[in-house]
C-alpha cells in the first residue's frame, strides 16, 4: 500500500512537473490598446468627422428654433387678440398653431433619425479605415491581441501597450497621402 502511494506521488510530481515545463515553454501573449476616443478627437480626419456632426446638428437646432419662435408668435397673437378676433379667426390660428407643433415635431425626430444616421455612417467609415492601420501595426509590433479602450472597460493599463498615438499618426498620414 505504502509502495503504491509513493509511486502515485512520483506519478503526480512527473505530472506535475510536465505542465509546468510546458506552461514556462508557452509565450505571454503581447497585448495592446488603442482608445478609439482620443483617434476620435485628435486625428485630423475625427476632427472633421466632429466638426460635420456639430455643423448638422447647429442647422437641425436653428431650423427648429425657428418653428419654436414661430409657435410662440401665433401662440402670443392667439392669447392677447382672442377677444377681439371672430370665432372664425381663433379656429384659423388654433389651426396654424397645431400645424406648427406637429411640424416642429416632426422637424425634431427627423432630425434626431438623420443625425444618427449620418454618426453612424461616419464612425463605421472611421472604423474602417483604422482597422487595416491597426491590424497592420499589431503585426510589425509582434501583438497578438488588441483592445478599444473604449470597449473593454480597462481600469489599468501599462502606457507602453497604448498604440492610440502611432494609430493616429498613421491614419493623418494615410488620409494626407490621400488627398
């Protein structure tokens, strides 16, 4: 009995002592991060992906804030004139005043419907035009894996794993290239 437990100690510590030769023998894997935010805001081209969103959005704002100034005229003509105004001309504003409001709403979800569209077509173009740059810097760095710092939610990260700067010198430089 004593003989076959120690031959099933040394069995175990062979064993053993295999995984662990074989777990030294495997790489670390090389990981490293990009923050997708920062290519965002600080390449040229997510600057004017930026600045077109912004501008689309301003024009949506101020078409809107027209038909709000417009409601609110009709809204001030119909609460201070009522009295003097024929029940014929209190139907017609009332008429006007919920044309308006149903414009303006319509105004604001097509709005609303085009501005995620156009985000959408825009950051899935910056997507993919910085999948080749990164795929393509992970190689000639030897990376097995990369993460979007924006997408893992890492808490830590060693500074020397970020690629985000050489990504977006690469990107300026392909899009200069380019033009």
């Amino acid at each position: 009995m004593r003989k076959t437990l120690t031959q099933a100690i040394g069995l175990l510590m062979f064993v053993m002592g295999i995984f662990v030769s074989l777990s030294m023998a495997q790489q670390t894997p090389k990981v490293g991060i990009v923050n997708s935010n920062d290519i965002l805001d600080k390449s040229s081209e997510g600057k004017k992906i930026i600045a077109r969103l912004q501008d689309a959005d301003k024009q949506n704002q101020a078409a809107i804030a027209k038909l709000d100034a417009e409601i609110q005229g009709l809204q001030t003509k119909l609460s201070t004139q009522r009295l003097t105004l024929t029940e014929e001309a209190v139907m017609q504003y009332t008429t006007d005043l919920d044309k308006k409001q149903t414009e303006r709403k319509r105004k604001a979800e097509d709005a609303y419907a085009n501005m995620q569209e156009m985000t959408n077509k825009q950051f899935k173009r910056l997507q993919d035009e910085l999948i080749p740059i990164i795929t393509q810097l992970g190689k000639e760095k030897g990376i097995d894996i990369i993460f979007d710092l924006q997408k893992c939610g890492a808490i830590y990260f060693n500074p020397l794993v970020d690629l985000t700067p050489d990504v977006i010198k690469r990107y300026d430089a392909s899009k200069a290239a380019g033009k």
